[in-house]
C-alpha cells in the first residue's frame, strides 16, 4: 500500500512539474531567447564545421563499423533524444576547449555550450 501511495505522488509530482515547465515554456521571451540560441548555436556550428567535420566522418563511420571502442570514447554530452551527439573526443571542452559539437535532427551543424537538454 505504502509503495502504491508513493508511486501516485511521484506520478502527480511529475505532472504537475510537466505543467509549470509547459508554462515557462510557452512564454513569449522564453520562446525568444529559444531562437535566439537557437540561432546561434547553428551559426556556430557552421562556423566549426570545417575544423570538426573530421569528428563527425568518424563517427559515422565507427556507427556503420559497429566500433563499440570508438564510439565509448566519444564525449558524453549526447542529446540523441533531442536529434544532438556531440561527436568530438570525450573530455574536448577541457583539453581543447571546444563546445559541444554535431548534427542537429535537421542534419545541419550545430554547436552547444554544457549539458542541458535541449528539449524545448
């Protein structure tokens, strides 16, 4: 019983979370800066692509090779949810200080700053 009763407030917890966070979302100026990073997350992106499109064959190509080794050592600021994988060498924002770089779920390059989801 005790278990059931936790697991309904958990429910309702996320709910009513996915409510306040649907709210904020649908702002006007929340909506604004969106396409507004938006905007420069893809101007970036291009900006790097001839420097990091080597990044991105190889992780093309270690996908159709099934490299299992390539792929771990790839970083783990992936958003495959939300159409991103950051295809650079794991530990890059710190050893050569480079965002976030990939493809967005539209195919264009895209560059991004921490871990946040970008799920808006």
């Amino acid at each position: 019983m005790q278990a059931a009763v936790q697991r309904h407030v958990r429910t309702n917890a996320f709910a009513e979370a996915d409510k306040v966070i649907s709210f904020v979302l649908s702002d006007p100026q929340v909506q604004q800066a969106r396409a507004q990073i938006e905007a420069a997350e893809t101007e970036l992106g291009m900006e790097l692509c001839a420097r990091l499109q080597p990044f991105q064959d190889c992780y093309e190509q270690a996908v159709r090779d099934g490299d299992a080794a390539r792929l771990t050592g790839i970083c783990p600021g992936k958003h495959g949810r939300w159409g991103r994988i950051c295809v650079l060498d794991d530990g890059h924002e710190t050893s050569i200080e480079e965002p976030h770089w990939g493809h967005n779920s539209e195919g264009q390059p895209i560059a991004w700053v921490g871990s946040a989801p970008d799920d808006w």
